[in-house]
C-alpha cells in the first residue's frame, strides 16, 4: 500500500479525525494521555496513531520535562480544520 493511501485511511475514521479538531481547538498544553481521555480512546492506540501523523507532517511533539506536548503544524492544522468544518456542517 502506497505510503499516501496508509495516512488517509487513518483519517476516514472517527478517532483519528476526533484528535485533530481536539488538538485545532485546545485552550491549554495538550498532551498524549490528556487526548486519550477526551476521545475516549486507550492511551496506546492514541500514541499509535500520533506517530503516524508525526511522520506524516501533521504534528510535532515538543518536550516539556518527561511529557510530551503536542502541537499541529501548519499543515496538521489546515487539514483539522477541514474535518472540523466537514463535522460542523453535518
């Protein structure tokens, strides 16, 4: 599967699409289990799936003592806006 097609079909679904707009429209330093528990999801498959939007541009985490922030890039945060206005409009 090409490499391209992998990182899509992470963000058809609800999870993933979920995490973006939490991370678009946070008011205070987000990190890994904080997210877990906003989208009702296990702290390993948040991690997972974190790792793959890091490698595919969409995130950055950034080190704050032992925990991890994260933070949209430019990029991450075009596309979570997208979702979130796709999830607006339904």
């Amino acid at each position: 599967m090409p490499k391209t097609s992998r990182v899509f079909n992470v963000f058809l679904r609800e999870k993933p699409a979920l995490m973006l707009v939490h991370l678009l429209n946070k008011n205070q330093a987000m990190y890994a289990s904080s997210l877990a528990k906003q989208v009702d999801c296990t702290y390993s498959h948040v991690v997972k799936i974190l790792q793959e939007m890091q490698k595919a541009g969409l995130i950055s985490f950034e080190k704050q003592g032992r925990l991890k922030v994260l933070t949209l890039t430019k990029k991450g945060e075009e596309i979570a806006k997208n979702i979130d206005n796709i999830r607006m409009n339904l």
